[in-house]
C-alpha cells in the first residue's frame, strides 16, 4: 500500500450535493491526520484536523477508521465555492521525517 | 501582513541559469520547509529547517541549495537549471516540526525554457 493514496477524481457534484473522498494511509502508527485544501493555482490550507475518532466543521466531516486505516472527508451541501483540490496529509512519526501529502482528489461543484 | 511570502511569484529563465527564490514568515515559527507541487500536482517536500538548521533533506539534486540566514527566512538557490525544475515551488511554516499545521506561501511558479 501506498503511504498516502487518493482517488483522484474528479469528483462532478451538483450544488446541494453531498460528497464524500476516502484516503488510505500505510503507516499503522499514524495518530493524527489532516485534510487540506489548494484552490486552482493557490497555495494549500488547513481545512481540517482528525485526531481520534473523528472531527466536525459546519458542513464539513472528518472521520478516521484505524482498523481499516482510511480517512474520510464528508462534505454536506456543496457549494459552488467548494470546488477546489483536497489533500489528505499524514504527519510523521518523528520530527525529522516529513509530512506525507496526498495527490489530492479534484472536486468540481456544478450549479 | 501577510504571514509567509514568496518572492518572485513568477520566474521565466533559460536551462542552465542559476536562480534563487526567497521565502519570509512573520509567525515567528521555528520551522521552516520547502515543498515542489509538479505538473501532476504532486506536492513533495524538499527541505526542511528548524531554527536555522537543516533537518530534512530529501532526494533533492544537489543543484538545489536551501540558506536561512535566521529563522524567519529560507531562500532556495537553483544551480544550472534543467527543464525538468519547473514546477510550482512552496515555502511552509510551522510552530514545530511534525504534526503542527503548516502554512504555505503563495508559490513560486517557475518556467525553465
């Protein structure tokens, strides 16, 4: 398994949708993850922190399943202002290791 | 105020000038990193510097040569570039290394002819 893997995408929503990416992680060991966002031709963002179970935002759900080791992201009621590239991001274990950045999955919000 | 800045935010160059981008923070992070998002989007860390001290160094040609000067700053240079350096290069900051949120800068989209 990859260290970090994503469904690229791109995910085609209409606006209202709800829409859901998975991402899958190697490293067992991991205790805490992140979910960012890069717009077309802008620089990444935190969206999101998942430290145990799970994380909740507005319209935006977070969930961690160790067993399977998977990360979701939930969004509800897409809006046009969505559409941007999520990034599923893997700290490391250790201080001198780097961060793990997915491919992103491109989501494109219709109206 | 703008947190971490890049400079320049574009750079058209011919193969085999050298270049360097320049990276300030103003969050007074310790750590300090330099990332390469290619044309496939793919974003991959480079170097990483904790107060002034290289901690992360990644299979990165050794054309590429990172300099902080303090820990507010971290300058990438680019010796004798080749086609295959362009690419969108990112400067991040962090309070620590590791699990803490990194900000990014705005990108330096660089174009080797």
């Amino acid at each position: 398994r990859k260290e970090v893997e994503q469904d690229p995408g791109p995910f085609n929503v209409p606006e209202g949708a709800t829409v859901a990416f998975n991402c899958t992680y190697s490293n067992s060991a991991s205790q805490s993850f992140f979910w960012y966002r890069q717009d077309c031709r802008k620089e990444p963002k935190l969206l999101m922190s998942v430290y145990s179970s799970g994380n909740e935002d507005g319209r935006f759900t977070a969930q961690l399943n160790r067993a399977s080791q998977y990360i979701s992201l939930l969004i509800r009621d897409s809006k046009l202002s969505d559409s941007a590239t999520y990034l599923c991001v893997v700290p490391p274990n250790s201080g001198n290791t780097p961060l793990v950045f997915g491919k992103g999955t491109r989501l494109s919000v219709i109206a | 105020d703008t947190a971490v800045s890049q400079t320049p935010k574009y750079l058209v160059t011919q193969m085999g000038n050298d270049k360097s981008i320049k990276c300030e923070q103003n969050l007074g992070h310790d750590t300090m990193y330099w990332y390469k998002q290619d044309s496939k989007k793919f974003l991959k860390i480079m170097f990483s510097y904790n107060n002034k001290e290289l901690i992360i160094n990644e299979t990165v040609p050794n054309r590429f040569s990172p300099k902080s000067p303090d820990k507010a700053h971290l300058n990438l240079h680019i010796n004798s570039l080749e086609l295959g350096d362009s690419a969108v290069y990112f400067c991040a900051s962090s309070q620590a290394g590791g699990v803490e949120t990194q900000y990014f800068g705005p990108g330096t989209r660089l174009l080797v002819l």
